[in-house]
C-alpha cells in the first residue's frame, strides 16, 4: 500500500508503528453552523480511508476533534443570545447527523477542546518553561525562530511568510511569525491558567490532544488542504521542539470541493449544506469520491445528476441479484469469489493500495456492475450470482455506500411467484395486480 506524503511530497509505502494497527486522527469542525459539501469531502474521504484499512485487517484507531472554543462560537452565541456551550452542542450534534447523513461512520473518538483544557494548558505551559515560547501581558507566543525547518509542510519560505502580506503586526511578538498559543480575554468564554484567564490558540489545542491521547508519533494526521498552513505547519512546530518528530509519519491533504469555480465559503453565502442536500447520498457519495482526492472538486447539478444516474443502475442490478438470491433461498450459502470477478476485485484492490484511488476503485465497480448484468440475464448458477454479491458488498463496505433493501417475507415470495406465474400465463390483469403490491413495497 502506497500513501502521497504531503510533508515529503512523496508517494512513499505506509509502513504502521504497530504492525497491524493504524492511529490517525483528522482534524475535525469548529462547531458554530451546519456543515456544507465542501467540509463534507474529508469526513467521506477518510471515512473511506479507515474502510479500507479495516478491510485490509487492520485495527484502527480513529480520532476527530470537536472545537468548541473559537471567537466564531463566541459570535454566533452573542447573536443568538445564548451561551456559546449551546451553540457548540447543538451543531455538533447536527455535524454527527450529517456524518450519517452521507455513510460515514460516527464510531470514531470524538475529543472536545473544552474536556482537554487542562492538557492543552499544561502543554503550553512546558513549551513556556523549556524556552521555545514566551508571555506578554498574558498572551503566549510560540517562538517559530527554534524550528529550522518552518514551513517544510507547506514549502514556505520563512523570509517570504515575513515579508508577506498575511503576516499581522504586533509589537507584543519577538517574530512577527510567533502564533498564539494562549490569548488572554475577558470577552466569552475563559478558563484559568498561571498567565492569567483567557484561552488557548487553535493550533495548541490538536496537538495537545493528540498528544494526550495517542501519547507518541501516529501514522497518519490528516485534514484539508486550506488547513496546511498555517494550522498543521504549526502543530507539527510545536511537537518538533516538544517531542523531537513531526507528529505523524504520513500526512494527507485532501483538495477542495468548488462551487462555480471558487472556494465555497460559509462567509461569502455560497454554499451548499448537506442537510439540504436532496439526492441520494449514496450518489453524492460517489460523486465525491469520484475525483482524485488531493485534486480540487468542482460542484454543479449537471455533474452530480450524473453519479445520481449511475448509483441507479448500480442498485437496480444489486437489487435484482439480491432478489434472485432471495426467492432460491440462496442469501445465506457461502460464497467464494468467481474466477470471472478475480480481475474485477484485484482491480479494486491495486485502486486503492494506490493512495487510495477512489476514481479508479468506482470504474471497478461500474465494470461490476456491467459484469453483474450480464449474468442475471444469463443461466448463471447460484454461485457465481452468490460471488457478484459477494464481491459487491465488499465494494460498498469500503466506498461507503448503502442499498436499502431487505430479505423478502414469505408472503412476499408467495405474491413474486404468484406474479411471475400470471407473467408466464400472459395473465395481464392479475400480473398488474401482483405487481401493484409489489411496487407499494418497493420490492420491483
């Protein structure tokens, strides 16, 4: 299996910590409004990342923050006149909704900053103490003048990043590329420290907490692009100094989803919420995991109508082999793969050992479901039609895609047989009959 390292710019064979364990972690939301498609990309991208790990037998450690501390949840509680833990809790709530609302698994390890506050602040408090960061008035400073390699993540040159516009003025900062790591306030909400009452900076809060609860270098850190600099270029700083390595031994970045060409952009209105999304999600599913994901996306109605589509005829062959296999009695035999589907499935496979091609694992399964279609039209034997099923539950289970479909009642198999007969008989009336219950079943 081969990873793209973002930090090495390389394609580079993962190699575990622990054989046979992966520890990742994903940088989750800043929980202050609904989540719209283009924050949806990674929680599916490396949703199906831990898939396929799992599938290939490894046991996965899977960690994704909530930050509930942020001066955008301090505004949006004093626009709604509430306290900023209600306005955290409620949109994580409605995060995790949405992570089931596109097949993701909510199974995962879900750190608070707020429960972690106290290993945030001693973590701060120890890079104070060993020199590489100082107080001004109850602000601290991380000294980005320590780390040799600043700016190694995201190829930044540190005399461009001074020189450049988005660096603040600040006479408090020895650097005018110093971050904060502790801002002291009296507006929202604040917690206790020796440097006086306030809260942390945003880029201590992740590796704190990975710190804490990994305690060592993980496999994989993960997070969208927009998050390389300055936030993971800022962690991996801290650590450097802290615990002498770059946190993880393989970082990934996906690319952005697009609207019209641009970022889409909660501030700027154009957006598109996944709870507002009408289509299948196993759709939008595929059509997110359709594009290389380090690539950019660009969202439209015309491009998602094609992968709405495509899961049709996707599900409509599933469903009619599941449907072949019901009435024979045949769902639960056991089932080894058929020569015939070996290259399909191998296919699949080589997709994803290649970090993670996604593009390329679905044309595996649109060769599939071609492959599929043309068996349920032939005599094919129940082991082969046992196989294709097989070998298609495999393929959702790492894609993340759900078929809503269930075994048949006896009374239902009674009602299909009863319709093939009049079907046979060229019994139209009672064939339209049969079929009309069926239909209201969602059966045909």
């Amino acid at each position: 299996m081969k990873i793209y390292n973002t930090y090495t710019n390389t394609l580079e064979d993962f190699k575990p910590v622990h054989e046979g364990k992966v520890n990742m972690y994903v940088c989750g939301p800043t929980v202050y409004n609904f989540i719209h498609i283009g924050n949806a990309r990674p929680v599916i991208f490396f949703d199906t990342v831990r898939r396929y790990f799992e599938h290939r037998g490894y046991e996965v450690k899977f960690v994704s923050n909530f930050t509930d501390v942020d001066d955008k949840i301090i505004t949006k509680a004093l626009e709604l006149e509430v306290v900023e833990k209600e306005v955290s809790e409620k949109f994580i709530a409605a995060f995790l909704e949405d992570v089931e609302r596109v097949n993701s698994s909510t199974d995962y390890i879900k750190p608070k900053v707020t429960e972690y506050m106290d290993k945030i602040i001693h973590y701060i408090e120890l890079l104070v103490d060993k020199g590489y960061a100082y107080e001004v008035d109850g602000d601290v400073y991380f000294r980005v003048s320590n780390v040799k390699n600043y700016g190694a993540l995201s190829n930044r040159n540190i005399q461009d990043l001074i020189s450049g516009s988005r660096i603040e003025i600040n006479a408090k900062k020895e650097n005018p590329l110093d971050f904060t790591l502790w801002k002291r306030t009296d507006v929202g909400i604040q917690f206790d420290s020796r440097f006086g009452r306030g809260r942390p900076g945003w880029h201590t809060e992740c590796v704190a907490m990975i710190d804490n609860i990994f305690g060592e270098k993980i496999d994989i850190h993960a997070g969208g692009s927009g998050l390389m600099f300055p936030h993971h270029e800022n962690e991996i700083a801290q650590s450097l100094v802290l615990n002498n390595h770059s946190i993880a031994n393989y970082w990934m970045h996906n690319g952005l989803l697009n609207i019209k060409g641009d970022k889409m952009s909660k501030s700027e209105g154009e957006v598109v919420l996944v709870k507002d999304v009408t289509v299948d999600m196993n759709a939008f599913r595929l059509f997110t995991l359709s594009t290389q994901y380090r690539a950019p996306i660009n969202y439209s109605d015309e491009a998602l109508a094609v992968y709405e589509n495509e899961w049709e005829k996707i599900q409509r062959i599933y469903k009619a082999i599941y449907l072949k296999l019901d009435l024979a009695d045949m769902m639960y035999a056991n089932a080894k793969i058929d020569p015939d589907l070996l290259l399909i499935y191998k296919e699949f496979l080589n997709a994803m050992d290649n970090d993670f091609n996604t593009p390329n694992a679905i044309t595996a399964l649109q060769d599939l479901t071609k492959k599929a279609n043309q068996m349920i039209r032939s005599k094919t034997d129940f082991g082969v039609v046992l196989s294709v099923l097989k070998v298609y539950n495999d393929f959702f289970d790492v894609l993340g895609l759900k078929v809503d479909i269930s075994p048949l009642s006896n009374e239902d198999k009674k009602v299909y047989k009863e319709w093939e007969q009049a079907r046979n008989d060229k019994n139209f009336e009672a064939a339209d009959k049969y079929r009309a219950i069926l239909q209201e079943k969602g059966i045909v």
